[in-house]
C-alpha cells in the first residue's frame, strides 16, 4: 500500500513539473504578449521595451522557467501587473471563498444524489424513477448559466426572495454574514452534479442489487434497509469515490459561469480575466495550484478506492 | 417492492424534501444581497447613499503608472485629487476648462505664444494647508525625474516640450515652451496631464523618514517617487494610510476592499463649490455584465448600465423607474488598413479601392439595427459635434454599393458578385489596378476582430456580405485582444494582418482636442497600418502648432476623404441607467470622467 502511494505521488510530482512546462511554454506562444495588453495600444516601443525587461520577457523562455521556479521554490508567486496585487493575495483573497462555495454545492449535491440514486434504484422502471430519470437529464442538459438566469428572475425579480448576487465582502467569515445570499449559486452550481451523481449512484444500485452477495444477504433475512445501505451501498459508491477525487480540482478552480452570473469574484473569473490581459504570473499561478489540486485529487481517488476496495491492494501487489 | 422497501422509499423521498425544505426555509428570509447600506438609496426616501457600478480602481497615486491607465483609476483620482484642469467640453469657457474642478485659471500666453503663465486656485488641502506652487513644483521634480516610469509621457511631448518651469510666487507660475504650439492643444492635451500634489505629506522617502525638499534633488526625487509608488501598490491600505488622507478633491476613502466594494464620503474640508451631496458613494464591481445587469432590473443600483448585449431592455428599465441615457465619448472607430503588409500594403495604397469599401459599410443602418442606435457613424478623424451626433453630416461617403463597384471595373479589377475580383488590368497607368499588383491578384483580406461581442460580430458579418457582393473576401479572425495581434509591421517581420479592429468599446478616445499625432502622423504611435501621407503630415501638424481654429477642421476634411482607415460605426461608451429621482447625473462627460459631487436626490 505504502509504496502504491508512493508510486502514484512520484508520478504526480512528474505531472505538476510538466504542467508548468507546458504551461509556460504555451503562454508565450500566444501571439501578441503581455505588454501590449497591460500597457494598451497607446504605449510606446519604450514602454513596451521596458516592461519586458522589468518582467524578464526579454530572456529566452527556458531562462524564464528557469528564474519562476527558482521565485517559486522561494514561495514568491510573482506580481500582477493588471490587478496591482501579488499573486499570492490575488489567490488567497479569492479561493476560501471559492473553495466554501464549491464545497457547499458539493454537500448538497451528496445529500441529495445519493438517496435519489438509492431511492430510484429501489424503485427502478416504475413511475418515480421515470420522473426523476427524465429531470435528471433535463438538468444535466440544460445551460448552467441558463438555469442560473432562470433561478434569478424567478426568485430576484418576479418573486423578490432572494439577492440576485453571491456573498460580497472581503473576509471569508463574511461569505455567511447574509445566508440567503448562498442560496441561488449554491442551488444553481449543484444541480448538474446532483442529476449526474443520481445517475452513477442509480446505475451503480442497479448493477449490485442484481449481484448474488444481496440474495444471500436477503436469504439470510436481513432486513431491507441493512441489505440496501449497508451491503449494497457501500459496493455502489465505488464510483463516486472516484468522481469526488476528481471534483477536487473544481473545488479550487471555481465555477466561472456561475461566477460572472452572481457576481462571485472566485477563481475561475481570476483564471479568465488573467488570461484575457495576459497576466502572466496571475495565469502561471492559477494553473500552478490547479495542476498540484488535479493531481492531489486523482491520487485521494485512487487512494480512498484503495482503502474501499481491498481487490484494489491485491492489484497492485501483482 | 417488499413493504419495507415501499417504506425505505419514503422514507428517503422525505429526507430529499426536508433538504429542500431547509434550502427553501433559507430562502425565505429577507432579501439580502445588498452589502453595507447602498440599498437605502435616495429613492426610497432613505439616507443619501449612491450605490453605482463601478470597477474596483487599483491606483491612487495621481501620477499614471503603466498598465493602471484605466478609465476607473482616472474618476477615482479626481474625486480625491483635483488636477491642475479638469474641462468640459459643452462649455464656452476659455479652452474649456472646468474651473469650478480644476485648482487653476486659465492660463494666459506671453506675445510670443511660448510662455503661460497659470495662476491657482485659492484651494486647500483636506488637513487645511493651502495648496501653492510648491505643490506644483513637487509634482514637477517628480515626473521630470521620472518619465520612464510616467504612463502618460511621451518623448519629446509634456515635459520634454517645456523649455522652463518657473515659480513665480506662492500661487503663479509659468511654463515656457521649446517652440510655439497650438494653444488649443497645448491647453487640453498636454497641461492635463498636471497633477497637483501635497508636498507638505508626500514629499519623503520612505514611511518613517521626515518631510523635506527630497523632490529638488534629482537621486531622491527617484526615492520620492519610488516611495509613493510603493505606497499605491499597497491596496490593503488605501483606507487607512495617512499618505492618501490628505485629499484636494470632494471625495474621501472611507473603506476600500481590493478588487471589491469602494465606499466615498465627502471630505468635510472639501474648499470648492461643487461638494458633494449624498452622504455616501457606495462603488460596486461586478464580475461581468450579466451579474451588474441582474443587479440591475432587481433594483439593486442607483446608477449602472445596461449591457450592449440587452439593449432591448431600454424600455423594461424605463418602466423600472430608471432613466437610460446613452453615455457618447469624444471618440472615434475606424478599421486601420495595414499599409506595410507586403501583399496586400500596395492594394491599401490605392485610394479606390479604399473608397470602394467605405463605401461598402452601411454606418447608417449597422447603427441602428445592429447596435440599436446605440452607435454613430464616424466620418472622419475627428468625432463629430454633439449636434451632428447620430448623422452623416461630414461623411465624405455614404453607403453605395453601385459607386464601389464601378470604381474597382473602371481601375482594372473584374468584379464577381459574391465571387472572387480579380485584377485583370495590372500596371500604373489610368484604368489600371496600380503599382506592384500583379494580374490575377483578387481582393481577400483576413481582418482581426473582437470576440466577446455579439454587436461586433453581426456587424462584422454584415460588412463581410456587402463586401462579397462586389467580390471582395474578408476572412474574418476573431481574437480576445485584436490590437496585441494587429501591431505594427517592422521590416523583415512576418506581418499576417491586413484589417483590425478593435472598437468595440469605440477605437479611440480623445482628449478635449482631437488632433491626431498619436494616430495618423506618419510614425505615430499607434498608427497600426503605418498610414504615410505628406499632406496628411503637414496637416496634423498645422493643428498642433498653429493658433490658426481653422487647423483641425482642415486636417478633418482631409482625412476624412483621404481614408487613412475604413471609418466605421462609433458605439457609446456605455448606456448608463440610474434612478430617475437621481438628478445630476446628466449631461455625462464626454470625456469620459464622473463627477459624483453633482448628483443629489429629487
């Protein structure tokens, strides 16, 4: 087990080293650069001359990897020259946050998924399971950002309930200084995870409740909810293990739909308006943390299906 | 379905309610959303609060930094510092200058047209010292010991046009000039960029130092300088550092979240007349323009706008109590041709072809049924008069579809409708395409446009289906950011752009006087295509150096048929909508700065 993890964490590091890579290479491929977008089209040769020499834009690009992981391994992230903030404030102001509301959708979308999943399997190819099947695939196909419009008029503007905005504030405590303010992003962010968990926890009853491990268990005269949530569940939720491992990433790289429509100022819209003006160490910075969660998350995913599954351990001993 | 399962079922569909009952029981409080008290606006009768959409601004030092040149950095700096002028444009004052906003009078010139001598203001600062020419001086020394670090310098522009700068007492000075400018432009485009700054506080090295003479020596004018630059880049505290509590403006920080929420009050020792007169201005950034809009329509702002985008909107947010005015600039969008692009630079160069497509985009119907009449035409280099806003009224040339085609048959091309023109009478002689097109060379230009613009692309569309009629092919790129993308061409270079544009928002805004040395001088700045042309040259520069009034409107006339560029439709700056018991709020400045200081409540 140790050295299955230790395996999988060397490859993660070989991964996040090459994400920079990638990165930072592709980054300075793009056309146009990043003074002429931060300075705009007024600024003179001189000014353009001079930025990439304070930014270091005028070495050759491995020189320039070379000199961000060394500020890196120092713990400096570099400066925004768009939004005048270091990118470690620019991060840190904005991903508790984004993390708190990702983290909120995610609960709720469990609370949720799993008992509608459960609850249709139990009751498969009958009435409510048809329901629950076709609004399930009408959230999972509908538009985020249209739901989201919908949820505002709805309960904004025709029925006044609601702030049309998420939390605003600085501080992270002041995320819940209006909780009715949550409601709609959390709601509108956790739709389409619930409708897709629902239908993996579905599909997933499904195929155990046929196995032979639940007759026996039933012959032996267990009773109904023990052979359900005990036996079965637990064989069911493999797959969504795996999903939640993989949803990690999101929790850190925020939801940019969600976030230019309830005025969330999380880091997908940091990730998007660096990209815009080409805020380079704002961009290296985001990808830098997404990379190390997306990896993390991957390896949490094959550690819990590790810890769930003893077949899994076999495996890698093989 | 044994019994148990049945009750397992409901049991569950009530665990899936109460969840729901909790997010509605949630929903049911009182509507919140609105931070600190901006929703108590004027218009409920509450206190004086203005709540408007605002991007948060990241500079406060009143000396432009690069790359923080930002239409919000420039409304913030004038509601806490007043510059030497402020103007306004609708006024008949001397060089329209808005004294009741600036801390000087107009200047007066020497005989000899090169001396001005500026007398200021009888103003204080906040803390109550009075502001005096030491506080011009101080800002002198700064950015003269500083250009490289000015966004607004330019080599051989303000100062390095300034012969001498002379104190000649504690409210006078003068400012000599190396030659003789138009006073016109030197009043609006160059003695703007004079900020006035509280030497008494400012002038120091660093936080613990002491207030000196740092700024007349030239090493710790840098050290001066460098200290304040420091200080702006320190976001956390612009509400709380003493540097920015010494204000000349009506405005004062009472709180400020970076890239959040902004709130203003008015400084009680503000010396003017024009003080403010809401209790508080509450500036609110919003992360798109679907988040501010949806703000918006719930009531939420006292002044906003409404995106482009929902420009049918207009009479929902009438009937909302809001009134929508249209925010115009002094400004112009043009599509630049790129003159040195090696194949298509010699077609550019021939004036027919250029007229043949400007006379191919209909301004006067992309304005109204594409942007809504949210747009104008532009007719030439200079934006038209406010009365004149919305006609062709100067156009050199209107839409004419018949005129274009005949001037391409009858300069050598062969043209095919919807097909592919192509030269089919090469040379230089007359009814012939002109130099360096070779036979066979058809009309097919890529032009870079904006993305992220519904507006744009239906126009740019639009263009590209009346351009075909007559055979020529636009491949239309569309790109974030046009202008990184469509720079200029240096030889030897590859060069890939034969059209940009980039005016989404407008192309470019002008100062009060709308000359254009930085755009259409041979080796301007940002003459992307590298437009060349002597008279052109001679012209520009009759408009920044003579006092003839005549001078702009002659280089106007030219350029406007000339076509250093394709003119094109020019949308407004914004289509603001603010509550109609706000009053103050118009005329809005049409270049582009707020005074918030005017707005009250009916």
């Amino acid at each position: 087990m140790v050295s299955f993890m230790l395996r999988r964490l060397g490859q993660a590091f070989v991964v996040v080293v090459l994400v920079t890579i990638i990165a930072f290479a592709l980054l300075h491929a793009l056309p146009g650069g990043a003074a002429r977008a931060t300075l705009g089209k007024e600024a003179t040769q001189e000014q353009i001359d001079q930025f990439n020499h304070e930014n270091g834009f005028d070495q050759p690009v491995h020189v320039q990897y070379v000199h961000y992981v060394g500020r890196i391994l120092h713990g400096d992230f570099g400066y925004s020259y768009k939004l005048n903030q270091s990118v470690s404030d620019a991060i840190s102001q904005r991903l508790p946050k984004t993390m708190i509301l990702s983290l909120m959708s995610t609960i709720l979308a469990i609370v949720l998924a799993i008992p509608l999943g459960v609850w249709q399997a139990v009751r498969r190819n009958r009435g409510p399971d048809y329901v629950i099947t076709i609004a399930a695939l009408l959230a999972y196909s509908t538009p985020i950002f249209f739901m989201g419009l919908l949820l505002i008029i709805l309960f904004s503007q025709v029925l006044p309930i609601l702030p049309p905005e998420a939390p605003q504030g600085y501080e992270v405590w002041e995320m819940f200084a209006d909780p009715t303010a949550l409601v709609l992003p959390v709601v509108t962010l956790s739709i389409v995870t619930i409708a897709s968990y629902s239908r993996y926890v579905r599909s997933s009853m499904v195929d155990n409740l046929n196995e032979q491990y639940v007759r026996t268990a039933r012959a032996k005269g267990l009773s109904e909810f023990r052979v359900v949530f005990v036996h079965t569940l637990r064989n069911a939720l493999f797959p969504v293990i795996t999903l939640l491992g993989l949803y990690i990433p999101a929790l850190f790289s925020g939801a940019l739909v969600i976030e230019t429509l309830f005025n969330f100022n999380g880091m997908g819209l940091l990730f998007w308006q660096s990209a815009q003006n080409r805020d380079y160490p704002v961009l290296l910075g985001v990808t830098l943390i997404l990379a190390v969660a997306t990896v993390i998350g991957a390896v949490l995913a094959d550690f819990l299906y590790a810890v769930a599954d003893p077949r899994i351990r076999l495996a890698a001993r093989a | 379905m044994t019994r148990t399962t049945a009750r397992l079922g409901r049991a569950l569909i009530g665990a899936g309610l109460a969840c729901a009952l909790g997010l509605s029981l949630a929903a049911c409080g009182p509507s919140g959303g609105q931070s600190g008290d901006s929703g108590a606006s004027g218009s409920t009768g509450g206190d004086k609060v203005v709540s408007m959409a605002f991007r948060t601004p990241n500079w406060i030092l009143p000396i432009s930094a690069p790359g923080f040149t930002q239409g919000e950095n420039a409304i913030f700096g004038t509601a806490l510092y007043r510059p030497l002028y402020n103007y306004k444009l609708a006024s008949e004052s001397n060089h329209h200058i808005d004294l009741d906003k600036s801390l000087g009078e107009a200047p007066t010139f020497s005989e000899d047209g090169l001396t001005m001598t500026i007398k200021l203001r009888d103003a204080t600062w906040s803390d109550g010292k009075p502001i005096t020419t030491r506080d011009v001086e101080f800002w002198w020394n700064l950015v003269t010991n500083n250009k490289d670090k000015w966004a607004s310098y330019r080599k051989g522009a303000f100062p390095d046009n300034i012969a001498k700068f002379a104190v000649v007492d504690e409210h006078t000075f003068t400012l000599t000039t190396t030659q003789k400018y138009s006073p016109g432009w030197f009043v609006g485009n160059q003695l703007n960029k004079i900020s006035i700054l509280p030497q008494h506080v400012w002038d120091k090295t660093s936080a613990d130092s002491q207030v000196g003479d740092h700024d007349r020596t030239p090493a710790e004018a840098v050290k001066v300088f460098d200290f304040l630059t420091e200080q702006s880049k320190d976001l956390s505290t612009y509400a709380t550092n003493p540097l920015w509590k010494v204000t000349s403006g009506p405005w004062q920080i009472a709180s400020y979240v970076p890239n959040g929420q902004v709130e203003l009050v008015p400084s009680p020792t503000y010396w003017g007349a024009d003080k403010a007169k809401v209790s508080k201005l509450v500036l609110r950034p919003f992360t798109g323009d679907d988040a501010e809009f949806n703000v918006l329509r719930a009531g939420e702002l006292d002044y906003g706008y409404i995106p482009a985008s929902n420009v049918s909107q207009v009479s929902y947010m009438e009937g909302k109590g809001y009134t929508v005015d249209p925010w115009y600039g002094l400004s112009i969008t043009y599509i630049p041709f790129n003159f040195a692009n090696p194949k298509t630079g010699p077609i550019f160069k021939q004036k027919y072809v250029r007229q043949a497509m400007q006379q191919l985009i209909d301004q006067p119907t992309i304005s109204e049924k594409i942007w809504g009449k949210m747009a104008a035409p532009t007719c030439g280099p200079v934006p038209q008069p406010a009365d004149k806003m919305g006609t062709m009224d100067g156009c050199a040339y209107s839409f004419d579809p018949a005129a274009a085609k005949k001037l391409l048959e009858d300069n050598g091309w062969t043209v095919v409708p919807d097909g592919q023109t192509t030269c089919t009478k090469p040379g230089t002689g007359a009814g012939q395409c002109g130099a360096d097109i070779a036979q066979g060379t058809p009309l097919t230009f890529k032009l870079i446009s904006q993305s992220g613009f519904s507006a744009t692309s239906k126009m740019m569309a639009e263009i590209k289906s009346q351009m075909a009629k007559v055979g020529i092919t636009l491949e239309i790129q569309e790109v974030p950011d046009s202008v990184s993308v469509s720079q200029k061409c240096e030889a030897g270079a590859e060069c890939a752009w034969d059209l940009s544009f980039f005016g989404s928002q407008g192309s470019w805004y002008f100062p009060v006087y709308a000359s254009g040395e930085r755009l259409f001088a041979t080796d301007a700045p940002v003459n992307l295509g590298l437009y060349s042309d002597a008279k052109a040259d001679q012209l520009i520069e009759a408009s920044q150096f003579s006092d003839d009034a005549a001078a702009l409107k002659a280089y106007n006339d030219y350029l406007a048929e000339d076509l250093p560029v394709l003119w094109m439709p020019n949308p407004v700056y914004q289509i603001s909508a603010y509550k109609k018991v706000l009053q103050g709020v118009a005329p809005q400045d049409p270049l582009n700065l707020m005074y918030p200081e005017d707005w009250s409540w009916k």
